[in-house]
C-alpha cells in the first residue's frame, strides 16, 4: 500500500460533514459540477468540505483513479475552503 493509499483511507475514515451552503457557494462561484475527493458510503457523501469543481467530461476520470485524484487535489481542495472561509468571515 502506497502513502497515497493510506492517507486517502485515513480521508475516508473522517466523521460525516454536509454543508449545504459550501456546496451551493462553489456551485454559484464556479459554475462546475462538485467532486467529492472522499467520495462516498453508500449514498452518503462523507465530506463537503473536501471537493473541487469540476467539468463533467473530468469526473469519470476523477472516479476510475480516486486515490491519484484525491492526492492530486487536496490542496487545491483546501485552498478552496480557505477561501470559502475568509468570503464569508467578512
């Protein structure tokens, strides 16, 4: 098992966060679909605060390599919360 392996596990093994109000500020902001970098249980996406936007022709590649994706866009993931953050603390 590769570190990328084993830190997108730790990722998925994280408690379940919805916002509702992110996930409509990137929609609204970026005008893209949401990628969930943690992806999902069942139905149950687990994190929204972990995604990026992103073209629908790029999210069948994003789901056949999740673990390259997720590593690939954590911080752009991050970056994207902080500024979530900073736009709505004023």
């Amino acid at each position: 098992m590769t570190p990328e392996d084993i830190l997108y596990k730790q990722f998925r093994n994280l408690p379940v966060f919805r916002s509702k109000k992110f996930i409509d500020w990137v929609h609204k902001k970026y005008g893209k679909c949401v990628h969930h970098l943690t992806g999902s249980q069942g139905r149950q996406k687990l994190m929204d605060y972990l995604v990026v936007p992103i073209d629908l022709d790029d999210h069948q590649k994003a789901e056949k390599e999740k673990e390259k994706y997720f590593i690939n866009n954590l911080a752009r993931s991050f970056s994207l919360l902080c500024e979530y953050l900073q736009e709505i603390g004023g």
